[in-house]
C-alpha cells in the first residue's frame, strides 16, 4: 500500500551539512575542486548514500556518477535528476549539491511511501561542473551528451598543471561505462538560483526557461618588463596595465550592452608580478555571457577589436584562447509548463526566468527534454561562502522536482 | 716600483661571466633573489675571491659583506665602493654585480701595479638592494647607516611568506659586526643606467647627481564574490575590477605629471582568482618616483584621491600599507664634479643625470660624501633578462671607479 510522498526536511538538510563537512572552509563555504581530494570524498559518500537507498550505482569513464531507482517498466527511458557535487575555490553550501542531495531526498521519499514509478529514476552527479579548476564547466555532462571526445577531456590541463584524465585516475573515478551509455526520457536539475531575483520579488520556485551562452577567453597579453624607475612612460610596453585596460573595458563593454549582458575577469596573473619591475606578462580570463546570442556575439567581437587596439597602441603582443564557447540554450515549453504547473499545485509562487549561469542541464538538453527548478539565494549571493537559501526553499524545491519527476515517469 | 694602474677588461668580464652562472635562468638573465640559495652561492664566491685578493672580510648583522684593502695610513677611514649582488626576479647580468666585481677589478689593478693608496680602500656588497622578495629595497645599506633598526629589519615578512631574519641565518649571513661598524670618508657606486640616456646620446659616463625618491605601496581592495553569470553587473563590488582601474590610473597619472614622474602597477594578486568567479580580493603594488620631491607628494596625494574616490563609487574595503618610502637624494656637488673631472681625463663623453632607481648610494648619501657613476645600458633596458652592456663601456666604467677612488683615497 501506497501513501503520499512528502519530503524530510530534516533529513535533506541533515544530508547537506554531514556532506558540507567536507571541503570545509574555516570561515563558512566549501572548497571541493573538480578531481581534488575533497572532490573524491564527496564523491565517496554520495556513492555510499546511493548503495544504502538500494540505488544501482554506475560510474562512467568520465566520472559521472549515476544510480539508478528502478521503475515499474524497466525498460523504459529512466527520468533523469540531479546536478553536480563539486565546487568553485570558495564555493557554498548548495550550488550543485543542493540538486543532487535533494535528488536523493526524492528516492528515499518514494521508497518510504512505498512508490514505484513506471519509468525508472536515475540520480546524477555530473563531473566538474563549475570548471574553475579545469575549464570548460559542465565537463562531464559535455562529454555525456558526446560534446566532447573522452580523450581531449583527459588531455585537458587544469590551472594547477595536472590532467583531467591523470586526476581522475589518482582519485579512482575512472569508471567502466560509456558516458552516454543511459539515455534518458527527460532530465530535471534542481538548483539555486544563484541571483537575487527570487528573493526580490518574494518567490519561491522559478521555472527556469533558458540559460545564458557563454564565452570564455584566455587572454596573454606579452609586453616588455623593466626597471619601474628608470624606464620612461612613453617606452614602456606594460602587460600589468594592459591587464587593467580589459578589466576596466570588459566591465563598461557589459554595462553599455545591458540586459543581461555580463562581463567578468576573474583571473589576472603577472609575469615577474614585483613590484619595481614592469611586467612583462599578464595572462587574464574573460568571461562573456548573454541570454541573446546576437548580444553575445556582439561583446565577443567588442573585445576582440578592443584587444587589437591595445595589441597597437602599446605594441605588446595579446593573443587569446577559447577556454569554452557555448551557445544560449532555450529549454522545451512542456518542460517549463511541467515545472510551473507542479508549483502552483504546491501552492508555491512561481516565475520564469532565465539563468545567467551555465548548468549541467544546458548539455543535457541536446539529448533529452530538458528542464530546470530554481529556489531563492539569500542576497543573490553565489560562487560566495555565504552563500544561503531558507529551509524551507530547500524543501520547497525538492517536493517540485519529486512531483514533476513522478509525472514525466508515469 | 709602481706602475700606472689599468683595468683588465677580460679578467672583469670573466668573473662577471664566472659569477653569473649561479641562477642563470633558463633564457637568458639571471635570479638571485635576496636570501635565497642563489644569492648564498653568489655571496659564497664574492668572499672567496675577496680573500684571494688579500681583502680583510667582515660579515655584519645584516649580511653585508666588506672587503678592506689596506692604506698606508690605516687610521684613516676608508673611501668604499661596491654595490649589491642580488636581482630581481627576471634580472640581468651588470645590475649590481657590475658595481661589486669591477670593484674587485679595481682592487686587482692596483695590487698588479703595486699601488698603496693613502687611506684604506673597502669593497662593499649590500644585503637585499632589490627589495624584489623583502621591502623595503636597500634594505642592507639602510640599516648601515642606521635609517631601520636591525631587529625591524629581521622581522620584515617577505612575499614567500619568510622573514629577513630566518632567511638570514639559513643562508649563514648573520655577521657579528655591528652594521655602520666602518664609517667611510666617501663612497662611490658605479652601476648601469637602466635607462636610455647615455646610449641616446652616444655618451659613455653619467656623472649622478641625484636619486629619485620613491614611495611603494601596497593597496589590498576587498569586495564581495560572486557569480560572474548571474551577479547583475551594477550589484558588483569587483575586487579585480578595482584592481584594473588602479592600474589604468596609475599609468595615465604618471604622463599627466610628466617630468621624472613615473608610476607602475607591478603585482597584482586576485582571491580567488577563477574565471567565473567576481574577486573577492585584490593586492597590488603601486610604485612612485620623482626626483622632484613636492611633484612625487602630489602624486601620492592623487592616488590617496583615486582610492578614496573608487571605495566610495564601487563600495569595496580599499585598506594600504607603505612598503618604502624615500625623499629625493642630491649629491654633493664636489663628488659629482670628481666623477665628470675623471671621465674628460680618461677622454670619456660625460654628462650630470639624475637617477631614476633606487641605490645603496642613496642611503651611504646620509652618512658621507657619495656619488654614482652610470655606463650605458643596451636599449635602456633592466630588470629585464636582456640587460646588457658593451664591453668597452663595462671596462671604462672601472676606470673611471678606479681614477676617482685613487683621488679620494689620497
């Protein structure tokens, strides 16, 4: 006999803070780098977690880690949840793994009312998603959905100079699957919103209907170094200040675009980088996104004309390397409807609203219909170890994506 | 017998070759940064050469190195030479080195042609004149003549984390003698230009006749991180946004002033420093000089402003240290005519200059009679691995160093 499924709270919170022990950082937040240590243990207890709720745990030979709840119909396409357990250097409590330990709140939820689903269930952890340590982000959903070939992603060299494929083999998370090897019927993530745009307007859940596109530069800016007190300004070829120039046009290229044009450097590393010597190298990141790709495309050729101009005027040498290049994607009408629908059942209030973060569901969305949950960020605050949401937001979100998960699997 | 006294160019080249081989970097140039192994094997080999020429060595607490070449009226005080024998961290071959070693040549020179000059001769390294790794630069000479306490000294934190005083002692360099213990009747320091006067106007000598001042700081810009894709643009406070926009202002402050002004943004240094991530932080380094003491207030007065100005615009924390600071120097009027009066003899195109870089002699300047002589730098370059020096000018140089020592010294 069946009853009601209804969410533990505390036991999805209770979930979260054993989890956020590790990676902890000594003022609050969490720092679990992709294929670090602390990755390696988050991974380690999710994976015990699955085995002990009776879910079939698959690793594939990109790392993602994949258990599967069985349905009534067992060869049926599973309905697909779940997000990411790594994070940024000074990352939060719940971007990424709010989705997935609330994905295993849904199952055990389920399991304690006795429910079986026609379509199985199948809970994700994808591998690296944030992408500070090894860019792009979403690696292995990319590589999931055969974005990305298995060994260029092993090739690839994190800022650290360690290889993914090395790393991923030090933490023992090369599985035997091939990603892609279970495709689904649909997938559903749940995240934070990670803006303050819920919180503002007093909601609850938002119906995510597009995520942003992206573009990721690298730019090596090779000028001349020299003495700081005897070299005359005139013949200076400065990277450092070159540096500052981007930063400083990248920031006003974004205001003057508007909308949700945004425009970030976030990395800035000089070569000799002392004081009294004029640097001689800058390498820098730019990060570019709009949810409109013509905008988009508009910033990256905004940049490119203003690298060339600095390349001239201060005759350096500035040359640029994609780091990760993706298009805005816009997620199937049924889905967001779902995900509106099950809200309001809830009694939950409700927007659309597009996401100016990228998101494992961003891949999955070429291969399956796809869809995504976002709750409130206290203060809009995320990549930020103060990083919050309400209690009940948490559970709030979890009982949407259980609902929405029951009716795509029936 | 005595002979007239001549400078052996191949045996000054030869041990600058000899000695730069320590810390040879890979491309070309050379690191030794202060306190580090490099700089022990450098200092190991000065005092063994010293003391094949028959120098009396002495150690002082601070790890400077002198060598005493007896006079003939050994109650006298001593005319000095010497400079450093540290770099920065992409240095080149003469700066400093240069000072030192054909201060050693001088020495050769006149042992081979049996000259005693009248008051002792004494051949001086300084701990530290870079302040690349330890700031203040100068360090050595400054506390010699007594402008920092030594035990201030042992405490400065470098910017691997070690301090003066256990560097010190690793490296063995803790001296027994008390710094200033020989007080010098003048004291010269022959350096390369770093700069491109001399070799712009086809002249050999520069007779200094003054030092720039100089005042470093450490700005450290705190923010708040975030998000770089769903952090809307006008709620940011960007740490490495900040950090550009010093960096630009610095550079454009320093041509509005002109003159001798000059201002460089050489460090910066971001947390977390991750492509998608909004700096939380940003520590950078801001380094002013101008030999015109009331213009170099006034361009700290300005950046003092900008600070101010772009805390209040961007609400960021924007706090500052003082890593150095240093009045202008002139020197005395009668030492730079003896450097111009032995160049014209020895029939060397000569000209007065005024010093864009910090020296040991702007320190010694408090404490005696102190002058400079320049040679040419290839292309005005320094703190670059390119520095370089003709030949000709290197030896021409120690002749001058030797005719002026030999006046002084009797």
């Amino acid at each position: 006999m069946t009853t009601s499924p209804r969410i533990d709270r505390a036991r999805l919170l209770g979930r979260l803070e054993t989890f956020n022990r590790i990676g902890a950082l000594p003022g609050g937040g969490n720092c679990r780098l992709a294929l670090s240590d602390e990755d390696r243990a988050g991974r380690d207890l999710l994976v015990r977690w699955m085995g002990e709720l009776g879910l079939a745990v698959t690793i594939d030979a990109i790392g993602n880690i994949i258990g599967v709840r069985r349905g009534r119909s067992e060869e049926l396409a599973p309905v697909m949840f779940g997000s990411h357990v790594d994070t940024v250097g000074t990352g939060g409590r719940y971007d990424g793994l709010y989705g997935v330990l609330a994905g295993l709140e849904v199952c055990e939820a389920l399991s304690d009312a006795s429910v079986a689903t026609r379509r199985p269930l199948a809970l994700v952890a994808f591998t690296n998603e944030e992408g500070s340590r090894f860019a792009p982000y979403a690696m292995g959903s990319l590589v999931y959905v055969g974005g990305l070939a298995l060994g260029d992603a092993y090739a690839i060299r994190g800022i650290d100079g360690a290889t993914v494929g090395a790393e991923l083999r030090r933490i023992g998370y090369v599985g035997k699957a091939k990603p892609g090897w279970l495709k689904p019927h649909a997938y559903l993530e749940l995240h934070i919103e990670q803006g303050p745009i819920l919180e503002d307007e007093g909601l609850v859940i938002a119906a995510v209907e597009a995520i942003a596109g992206l573009a990721w530069t690298e730019v090596t800016a090779t000028g001349r170094s020299g003495h700081a007190g005897t070299t005359p300004m005139h013949l200076r070829h400065d990277a450092a200040h070159i540096a500052g120039e981007i930063a400083v046009f990248v920031r006003r290229l974004a205001c003057e675009i508007g909308g949700h044009q945004k425009g970030t450097v976030g990395r800035i590393e000089l070569y000799p980088n002392l004081v009294n010597v004029i640097a001689e190298r800058a390498v820098l990141t730019v990060d570019l996104r709009n949810t409109d790709a013509a905008q988009l495309q508009r910033a990256e050729r905004a940049l490119a004309a203003c690298l060339d101009q600095l390349a001239a005027r201060e005759n350096v040498s500035i040359s640029t390397r994609g780091l990760a290049h993706f298009a805005p994607v816009t997620f199937p009408a049924e889905i967001v409807s779902l995900v509106e629908a099950t809200a309001r059942e809830l009694g939950l209030p409700c927007r659309r609203l597009p996401s100016g973060a990228g998101h494992d569901a961003q891949m999955m969305a070429r291969i399956c219909p796809t869809g995504m949950i976002f709750v409130p960020s206290i203060g809009g605050l995320s990549h930020n170890v103060r990083e919050d949401t309400k209690p009940e937001h948490l559970e709030a979100g979890a009982a949407v994506l259980m609902r929405a998960a029951m009716r795509l699997a029936d």
